[in-house]
C-alpha cells in the first residue's frame, strides 16, 4: 500500500476521476520501478542461460539501456499523473 493511501481515500470522496487517475498512476509507478530494476537482470540472465544463440554483448547493453529507459520514462510520467490528480483534488478542496 502507498504512504499517500489516505489522500486517495480523500480524493476518491471528491472526484471518481481524479481516484482513477492517482490508482493508476500509483500502479505505474510500481511498474516502472520494478521493471527498471528487473530488466537489466533479465538481460543478463538471457545472455548467460540461454546456450544456443545469445546477444552480441553490444546488443544485449543496448537493448538492457532501452529497456531501463522505457520503464523510467513509465515511473516518471506515472508519477506525473499521480501529482496532477492530488493537486487537482487541492483545487476541489479550496473551491468547496
């Protein structure tokens, strides 16, 4: 669960859309991070395991940098969206 939990719960009250665009940013920020971390390691757990035919080793840093970049750009724009639904929730707030 997310240390901001409890602004959702707040902004959920206010606005549906709002709530749906903080759940997922929340979710793509897990994804991004995850998939930052974890991509790297699968690329060198496909060059080490993989006996046929693995990647040029050029190929394979290559492809490992583009999927890290991917999934910061995922964490990053997710993160994004989760703050403009909070400080969209703060406009209801003060309009109220």
């Amino acid at each position: 669960m997310s240390l901001d939990y409890p602004e959702y719960e707040e902004l959920r009250k206010k606005s549906r859309f709002l709530g749906l665009l903080w759940r997922l940013g929340d979710m793509g920020t897990y994804f991004g991070l995850i998939g930052a971390i974890a991509s790297p390691l699968m690329v060198i757990n496909n060059q080490f395991a993989n006996r046929k035919t693995p990647l040029p080793w050029n190929k394979a840093i290559e492809f490992g940098l583009i999927s890290i970049l991917f999934f910061v750009v995922v964490f990053l724009s997710a993160g994004q969206l989760k703050c403009f639904a909070i400080e969209r929730g703060k406009k209801l707030k003060s309009k109220s």
